[in-house]
C-alpha cells in the first residue's frame, strides 16, 4: 500500500468515526430533551387535581326567576313590524320609545341616532322616506289569539307579523284597537292554537322594592328575561307623557324592542306593559317605564268591547299641583289643594257651565279633589253625558257649577291621537286580507282601456308589505275572478274574501297589459292567505 493509499484510508476512518460520534450525539440529546419536555408536561402544575363535570341533575329548588321564565316566556312574543316612514321630527327630550326603528340596518352613525332615538339627532328636517321595519314585543292575554302591546309598536304599521318563542313561524296579526293616550294597543293573531295566556296581576299591590321581571326582544333577542326591583310608582312627570300615564319605575334592564311586553312580579304575574327608557345613550341606564297593568286592563277590556275607548272631559287644562308653578297658583287663590285651571276650551263643557280660567276646582259631586290625578280618574270614568257638579274657588268663594261631561276625543282631537283632515277610507277597500283597493269598472273606462272582456274590477291601489304584493299582484292590473268564482264589482270581492280564513290557497286571474303596444293578456297568481 502506497502513502497516499494509507492516508486516504486514514481520512476516510477520521471521517466516519466523527461521523458516528455526532449521530449518537444527536440521538442522545434528543432523548434527554423528550425527557426533560415530558417531564416539564407531567409536571406544569405540580398537587393539581383535574376537574370532573358531574352529570347534569335538575336543582331540587328550583330558581324561582327561572320558574318564571318557564311559565311566562310561552306567553311573550315578538312583534315586527313593516311600513312606509312618514316625516318626523327630531324627538324630544331624553324619553324614548323602547323599540328600534328599522332594527336590521346598520348604515352607520346616523342609522345608530335612527335606531335608538327614533329621529335625526343633527336637525329638524324630515328623515328619508324608505320602508322600513320596528320591531317590539307583546304578551297573550286571551287563548283566543288576543295580545296586548304599546300603540307606538304598531302605530302606522302596513304590516304586522308576531313570533312565539316556541315556535319558528311567524304569524299574520291584526289591530283589533288602539289608545293612543295610554299607548295601548290590542292585535289578533289568527292560525296559531294552543296559545297561554299570561296571568294578570295587580298593579295596586305593587310596592317600591318589589322584584320586577321584564321579558321581551331587546334588539330582537327574543325572549330576554332582565331583573330589577320597582324603583318607584305614580310616575307622571315623564317627559312626553300623557295626563292618563302614570307609570312604574323599574331598574329592570329595558331596551329597545321591550316594548309592549310585560313586567312581572315574583309570582310571574303582569304588573306591567312596559313603555319607555329615560336615557341619554338610548340604551339601559336603570330607568325603565311600565304602565300598570290595571289601567291596561280597562283599556283592553274596552277595546275589546267597542274597538276603542272613550273617555270623559270637561274640557280644561290645568297646572298639577306638585310642581312648584302649581303651589304658588294655588296659594295666590288663597287655598292649599285643588286644581288650578288654566284655560278651558272654547265651547267645551266647562264654558258652557261658567267655569274661568283661574278658578280652582276643589270638589266634585260633594268628593273633595286634592290634586290633578283625582280630577282626571274622577272625569274619565264618568258616562259622556251625565252631570257632575263642580265646586270651585273664585275670587276666595265657594261656586257650584252643573257640567255635563262630553267625549275627550272630540274635545281633544290632538291628544286623542286623532286627525281631523284624515278622510274615511276609500270604498271598496279590500285592504283587512289581500292589501288592495279596488274600483268599479265603468264601461266608458273599459272602452278607453281597450279591454274586450267583461267583468272584473280595477286594482287602483297594492299596499306595502301586503299579501298582495308577495304574491305580485300590481296597481292596474284588472281582477277577473278570485278562485274561480268572477269579480264583477267591489262587493263580489268582499263577499268572497268573507268565505276565507288563514292558512287558505287563493287564486287570482288578472289581465295585466304587456309590451309597448299595451295588450291585455290573461294571468294567474296565487299565494297562501297569512296564519
């Protein structure tokens, strides 16, 4: 073997011994980190005991607000609600409505003042007319399908839809009336069964401290029970708030869409409808508004009875005596209670009987009256046209007058919530089930028209968010016939849709001008009338 052949091999011995040693190196801090990495695993806790879950057993006692939500939630439900916007002006004050106008849209910072205030917060001008959506909340009274709710829930609504939480649908719902000077409203629900109604409490029990439950669908999260105590009652100063609202102060958490559902007691019992927040923020801040169930109930059960409430006036306005204006008025007529008129309307009951602005109204029907409330409760309950007789101060001596009682509405159109200048409806209106207003077809019209078909009506009008339009039926399209049994006139419309109920297919066969030349060509459509 050469020198160069020994020192090669030499090299080539070198290099795998180095070779081997650095492999089992390798090896053996692999193992030694893998050690020390378990052992740091087994060992980051060192004495920890691992927790165990027991298995889920119902609580032997149970959790009386639970219990609540179990029997109440049933009866609680969620109102939507869809309409065309009409122009509004910026609230006022920091009282607002707890329901969120036009809920499922979120554009920002304007939409967030929109949703929670109600109006535009940055000036006075009319908001954007567009549809939209509120939503709110509403609580069975009658296993008939009768729900009471907040009047601003469905003030001005095209359409109303109600959800049960134990239930996936929604469900077709119609004013039965409204009071827009207690804010309570009474709809009906129709094609769902096994409805549970909520029981009713009352409210004159109710004592500050009291638990107080409220459930309903703050920001559409159906269902939402918060608790709070009744933090104080007789509230009648709330900003916006009418002479016939004298609400229970709650710390109960209410936010937008708790409108029109129910405040509880512990013994889950309605004590309440809740109505309003006073907020700077529009949302919770503790006080919460409910108007106390007793007075919803009268107003229920008088809409029920008549479809809408009437009330006495005598026609006065007055400043309430616990304000500070109201003590010094009634100290400078020398007496320490009464009612302070203001001013009386012209040609109402109270001018009519000589009662003057300035007199003091201090009795009525040998009942002394110490303060506004007692006026009001006295007047409003007493049958339109009977007489009271009515003692007064004037001028530091006791006068009797004879008033007879006349209707609030007629004498206060404006508070009523009523509008003078709004008309009766159109006639041959169809709007209670399809959503269309419809017309006679005059031959004249017909001939002009270039319809060759006899029969049918005229569709002048397809309401918003109405069965109607989901199905596509269009404003001057001409109605043959409706299942096919022929329309010749508005009546036949209405007699056939009184032969309908909820959960029926209906058919309707229209002509519908195509193309630019305008010809008339016949057309089916056809839906499922609301539940």
């Amino acid at each position: 073997m050469s020198f160069v052949d020994k020192l090669r091999r030499e090299k080539f011995l070198s290099f795998t011994l180095i070779l081997f040693t650095l492999s089992v190196g390798i090896v053996i801090g692999t193992l030694i980190n893998s050690g020390v990495k378990a052992a740091k695993d087994n060992n980051a806790a060192p004495g920890a005991t691992p927790l165990v879950v027991p298995n889920a057993v119902p609580s032997s006692s149970e959790n009386q607000f639970a219990k609540i939500a179990k029997e109440a939630g049933p009866s609680v439900v969620n109102i939507t609600t869809k309409y065309e916007p009409k122009p509004q002006t910026q609230t006022r004050g920091r009282r607002r409505q707890a329901v969120p106008d036009d809920d499922q849209n979120d554009n920002g910072m304007q939409d967030f003042f929109q949703r929670f205030f109600g109006g535009n917060p940055f000036g006075n001008g009319p908001e954007m007319s567009q549809r939209g959506e509120a939503l709110g909340s509403g609580v069975v009274v009658d296993r008939a399908g009768y729900i009471l709710t907040n009047n601003h829930v469905v003030d001005k609504a095209d359409r109303i839809q109600v959800k049960f939480a134990d239930d996936p649908h929604e469900y077709e719902a119609k004013v039965v009336g409204v009071d827009s000077s207690t804010d309570i409203a009474v709809i009906h629900v129709e094609g769902k069964s096994d409805l549970k109604p909520a029981k009713i409490g009352n409210s004159d029990a109710v004592e500050v401290g009291d638990w107080a439950i409220a459930i309903g669908s703050p920001f559409a999260y159906q269902n939402t029970l918060t608790v709070g105590v009744i933090s104080a009652k007789q509230r009648n100063n709330v900003e916006d708030a009418s002479e016939f609202q004298h609400f229970l102060q709650t710390d109960a958490a209410i936010n937008p869409g708790n409108s029109g559902g129910p405040l509880l007691n512990i013994r889950g019992e309605v004590i309440g409808i809740n109505t309003a927040i006073l907020s700077r923020s529009g949302g919770n801040e503790g006080i919460g508004f409910a108007l106390p169930i007793n007075t919803a109930a009268k107003v229920y059960n008088e809409i029920i009875k008549n479809g809408k409430v009437t009330r006495g006036s005598i026609g006065i306005t007055f400043t309430p005596s616990e304000t500070e204006q109201g003590r010094a008025l009634l100290k400078s007529a020398g007496v320490n209670e009464g009612v302070f008129v203001q001013d009386v309307t012209s040609s109402g009951p109270a001018e009519k009987a000589g009662i003057k602005p300035g007199d003091v109204i201090v009795g009525i029907g040998g009942k002394p009256i110490r303060e506004g409330n007692e006026l009001i409760d006295t007047v409003t309950e007493t049958p339109v046209g009977s007489n009271l007789n009515v003692s007064v101060i004037r001028d530091g001596k006791r006068q009797a007058f004879n008033v007879t009682v006349g209707d609030f509405a007629q004498i206060h159109p404006e508070q009523a919530g009523l509008n003078p200048e709004e008309g009766p409806a159109k006639p041959g209106s169809t709007q209670a089930r399809f959503g269309i207003t419809i017309e006679n077809l005059a031959e004249a019209r017909r001939d002009n028209l270039g319809i060759k078909e006899k029969g049918g009506v005229l569709i002048s009008e397809v309401q918003s968010n109405s069965f109607a339009e989901d199905i596509g039926l269009r404003q001057g399209d001409i109605l043959m016939s409706i299942n096919r049994t022929p329309v010749n006139s508005p009546e036949d419309v209405v007699r056939i849709q009184g032969t309908l109920k909820p959960g029926d297919a209906v058919a309707f066969r229209i002509l519908r001008q195509q193309g630019r030349n305008g010809s008339w060509s016949s057309a089916f459509v056809a839906g499922t009338l609301p539940r």
